[in-house]
C-alpha cells in the first residue's frame, strides 16, 4: 500500500504579508493546525521519510516534510506535531542555516532532539537541471557533510529543490550515500517503488479543508487532478524553456494567479 507524503514549507499568522511570489506556498498557521487534527482523526501512523524507507512498513501511512527550513517551522510547527505526536522530515538549505527567516543551528538541534528527521535540501537551493554532474554531486555531498557535522548524526533523506527535478540527481544521490530522494513529481509513494523517486503532494494556501481532507483519504481523483495540473506546468516549462517559464510565472505570481 502506499504513502502520502505531504510537502509543507512556511506557516504564517499573516500570510497576506509575505511577497506574493511565496505566498502560495506559506500556508496560515490556523489552517496547518486545522490540518493536524484531521490528521490525527485519521490514525494513520505518521512517520519519517527514512522511517517510511525501512524495511518494515504499515500498509498505509502519512509522511510529513517541510522544505527549505524557515523558522516558521521550529517555532509553529514543531509544538503541534509534538503535541499530537507526530513526525515529520525537515529538509534543509544548508547553504541559509542561521540567515534571514532561516532555522539556526539551534533551532535544527531542537527538531532532532524532539525525534525529527533532518535531511538535505541541498546547499544553495539551485535548479538542479541547471548544474552539471559535478556541481550536482557537490551540493549534495557538501550539504550531507555539513548537516551531519552539525548534528552529530546521520543524514540520509534528501528531496529536489525548486519543483525543477532532474533524473540525474536519483543517480547522484544514490552513487553517494542517501537511502532516499523525494522528487518534485505530485503522486502517491509506492511501497515497491524507487526510494529515490518518492511523490509528493505540496500543501498550498489555495487547498481547502475539503480537498485536504480528501488527499487524507487517498481519494486518487484528487491526486489525479493535482496532478493533471503539474503536466500542464511541466508542459509550459518545456515549450518556454526554463528561464521563460520562471519570467512567466514571477509575473501571474505578483498578479495573485498562482495556486
């Protein structure tokens, strides 16, 4: 049976406030809360990237990852996943540990220490189809090394920065360590699949309590729409090109039009 492996990035008490750029992806910290509780309705055990890569399995189960590790995700998320004790996978741009809205190490220590995954996000956050195989293997070797030295603990789990994932990186991350990859693609994890292939559902500020609600129940209509609107995403990107669709998209984002 599968996974649903959920993305999270920044909570907010005033989303309206953060650039609209970023705003899709910054969910109000109410509605995250609102979210747990359903969560914890289901009884559907919740686990860790690198829990859900072991060898035993439940025949259903939620993985909850953050990416890129803003504060927001120490300081609001932590003490609800706590409190209904729940796990989740925070990947890290380690490249902004300690700057701007970033967690500093501390912060990160407290997420490990709580039973939290710490993974990489890679060091600088850059496309990865914009790096070649040297750069590539650079960012995640460097990022790993950093984390661990940081942490005073292994770091296997790994996810694709940007949505822009590139097949290279499952070859690259396997060649140097990880147990685990999560791409950009929306989708259920399989249990028989690729460890570094894992689907994701990205939570955005436009999904409604309904919808997530839905995905909670595996409703693969749901997933099949969420989906359906990536291809028509990735079939943009193809025809604009990487740099046209990113001058496209910062334009419909300060317009308020991407959900």
């Amino acid at each position: 049976m599968p996974a649903l492996i959920l993305m999270y990035h920044d909570l907010s008490d005033a989303p309206d406030q953060v650039p609209a750029g970023h705003r899709p992806y910054v969910l109000d910290t109410a509605t995250f809360r609102r979210q747990v509780q359903s969560m914890t309705v289901t009884r559907l055990p919740t686990l860790t990237v690198a829990q859900w890569c072991s060898a035993s399995r439940p025949p259903r189960a939620l993985v909850l990852t953050f990416d890129d590790g803003h504060v927001s995700n120490h300081d609001a998320a932590l003490p609800m996943l706590i409190e209904h004790q729940l796990r989740a996978t925070f990947f890290i741009t380690v490249g902004r540990i300690g700057t701007g809205e970033t967690m500093a190490w501390q912060q990160l220590r407290a997420l490990h220490d709580a039973g939290m995954e710490i993974g990489s996000h890679t060091l600088t956050h850059r496309p990865p189809a914009t790096l070649d195989d040297d750069q590539l293997r650079y960012e995640l070797l460097e990022s790993r090394r950093i984390l661990e030295d940081g942490l005073g603990a292994p770091v296997t789990s790994i996810s694709s920065p940007t949505g822009f994932f590139n097949p290279r990186m499952c070859s690259i991350a396997r060649e140097v360590g990880y147990h685990a990859l999560c791409c950009g693609q929306i989708g259920l994890a399989a249990d028989h699949g690729d460890p570094f292939s894992l689907k994701r559902v990205a939570v955005k500020r436009a999904m409604t309590q309904d919808q997530f609600e839905a995905l909670l129940r595996f409703d693969r209509g749901m997933i099949h729409r969420l989906r359906l609107r990536q291809l028509i995403r990735d079939l943009a990107r193809k025809t604009l090109g990487l740099d046209g669709y990113l001058r496209v998209r910062r334009i419909l984002a300060q317009r308020g039009a991407v959900r």
